[in-house]
C-alpha cells in the first residue's frame, strides 16, 4: 500500500483557541498509528498560536503569511485572518511551493471556511473531510465529522453538505489521544465527590480559571485534591499557579500530555464547555460547565437539559453561590452521581475505529 497524503488546514490563537489544533493533532496520530500517512498541516501564525506542538508531533508544517485583518473572539468568520479567496490561493502556492500534489484527503477544521475555499480545491485531492460544529454555512465535502450533542444533531447539516457526503455525528465521534481509550478501560461510574478538576482550554483568554479559584476559595479545602490545568498559551498562568500555592491540596499543571489520567481520578469537573467537553464526557467525569463563546451555548443547553452536565450560563455568571448550589443540585448523592457518570460512559461509546478506517480507504474512492 503506498503512502497516502493527508492535508490539514486548521489554526490556533488567543482568539480562536488551540481546540481545533488539538483535535487534528489527534485525528493525525490516529490516522498513522496502523498505516503510513504523510501528514501536512497548513497553518497561519495568528497571535498566541500553538503550531509548534505539530513539530513536536513529529508532523509537517507549512505557515502562511501573518494575519493581514484582525481576528475577534467573537467573529468566527474573521478567524483566518483574510479573505477565504486570498487563503484558498496562499493555501495553494504554498503546497505547490513543496511540490504537494496528489493529496488523498484534504481535513479543514475551521470556522471560517465554507465551500467557497472548499471548492476551490475541486481535482486536487480525492476527499474532503470537514470538521464542525457549528452547522451555519454550506460545506463541498465528502465528509463531515460534527462530534458535538445539539437536540437536533442527526439532522442539523441535511440541507448543509452534498448528498454524497458520509456524515459521522456526535460523541461517539469523539477525536481523542490514544491513551484516554486505554484509560477507558480501567474506568467505572463515579460516585463520591472527593477530587476536583478544573480547566477552561488551553488559552482561556478570559481568565476564568481564576475566577473559579477566588469563587471557592473558602471551600477549596474541603477536597482532598484540587487539580487545575492551564494551557502555555494561558495569558494568566502565573496568576493560577500562585494561587494554587495557597493551597496544599491544589496542585497546578501546565501543558500536560496526561489529561486522560486527570480526568480519570477526578470525581467532578468545572470548565468550559469546548474541545475538552467530550473527553470529560467520554470518562465519564460529571461537569459544572460554563460557556466562554457564543458557539457553545447551544451545545450546553442541549446537555443541561439532558442532564449530563449541569450548565450554569455564560463566564461572566461564575460565582462561588452558583456552583455550590450546582454541586448540591446536580452532583446530589452518591447514587444520582453515580447515574451520571454511567450515562455518560453509555452516551459515549466509541465508534472511532470505524470512522478512521473508513478515512483511510478514501484513496480512490
């Protein structure tokens, strides 16, 4: 079987996150754990971006020009930093600058592309696959992987993609690093209330994780462990790792590689409701959950009502008040946590393996 070429356009920031960064690292170790992928990404330097974590995975990296507009938060449409006509063009010169051609699959796992820089691609690779979660624009893909619960998530992209485009959609989709399906294993609905974790992304340029600590000051020392996570690209790290030193129980972590194993010994979580929502959800690790763009407050609605997190608003709504009654409604007894976390594990059953051989028979097809 000869080497197949996977393309990745995906970017990282303080105002875009490094989610979609993570997730496509992710899918490209799952791609070239079994066969031999060549994987390339493509990438512009916006500000606070985390691209070299793709050199530290041993993957290729091509980068754009810098930004020529400015990206906003809230403005996903902004997020390539120019004209989706401009960044189909640069995209292109840059992979024929390194003699790219003949690529088997195209993977776009960004917010500001639709079909208009999706076709412009049409006869140079075999497949497209799309990564959303949005379900806003029209995609020219062949398919489209949405890993998020909406109430309507089965149906949201009918009038979205081509008839021919394979649609894998929900949790069960989950891209995840190798080692959470190892922990998976080894994991049994929780029911005590001991081990506390919280994290808000890996920029949370909204200081939220701080917010959460001053909130619970006076109850941090009723957990035996308080393990708080920040990303390097966290603009307010050393603020949370001095608070943290306030506290013998409160232990700060800094651009780990062992997620999997935190979520695995905490009982609960507080964060944000973003890429790392379905790791939580896929350890069956209950979630306090707070939204921090407007893009996640439908998907954390859909989950509050279903009762598989308990969604208290916006990030400005954080307060010490708010998530102790969340605690004492949502987390109850030992018993109703216990049901939690079990229909999370059940919600979440991997259908990954499926998903990534049918990815890798895309050459030809």
């Amino acid at each position: 079987m000869r080497t197949l070429t996977f393309v990745f356009r995906v970017d990282s920031g303080l105002n875009i996150g490094i989610g979609h960064l993570v997730r496509c690292i992710s899918l490209a170790k799952l791609l070239v754990k079994n066969d031999l992928h060549n994987c390339i990404f493509v990438c512009r330097p916006h500000l606070g971006n985390v691209s070299a974590m793709i050199l530290e995975n041993k993957f290729t990296l091509l980068m754009l020009p810098t930004p020529s507009n400015t990206v906003t938060q809230t403005d996903c449409k902004s997020w390539l930093g120019t004209s989706q006509s401009d960044d189909a063009a640069q995209t292109n010169s840059l992979l024929a600058h390194y003699k790219i051609k003949n690529i088997d699959l195209l993977i776009i796992d960004h917010y500001a592309i639709d079909y208009e820089w999706q076709s412009s691609f049409s006869g140079q690779t075999s497949k497209v696959l799309v990564i959303d979660d949005l379900a806003d624009r029209y995609h020219e893909c062949d398919f489209l992987l949405d890993q998020n619960l909406a109430s309507n998530y089965k149906i949201r992209y009918k009038n979205l993609v081509p008839e021919r485009c394979e649609e894998f959609l929900g949790v069960s989709y989950c891209i995840l690093k190798e080692d959470f399906f190892e922990v998976r294993k080894t994991i049994k609905p929780r029911y005590l209330i001991d081990n506390l974790l919280i994290f808000f992304g890996g920029v949370d340029k909204d200081n939220c994780t701080t917010k959460v600590l001053w909130s619970l000051k006076d109850q941090i020392k009723n957990f035996s462990r308080v393990d708080v996570v920040v990303g390097a690209a966290n603009p307010n790290k050393h603020e949370v790792e001095q608070i943290c030193l306030k506290y013998d129980n409160c232990v700060f972590h800094e651009q780990i590689s062992n997620m999997a194993e935190l979520i695995a010994h905490a009982d609960f979580s507080i964060g944000a409701c973003g890429a790392t929502m379905g790791e939580r959800i896929f350890l069956g690790l209950p979630s306090i959950i707070f939204s921090v763009a407007d893009n996640q407050v439908e998907v954390s609605h859909y989950l509050h009502e279903a009762k598989y997190v308990y969604y208290l608003g916006d990030h400005s709504l954080i307060s010490g008040k708010s998530i102790n009654n969340a605690i004492k409604s949502y987390l109850g007894t030992a018993r109703e946590r216990k049901i939690i976390s079990a229909k999370l594990l059940e919600i979440s059953s991997s259908n990954i393996d499926d998903f990534i051989a049918r990815l890798s028979l895309s050459e030809g097809k």
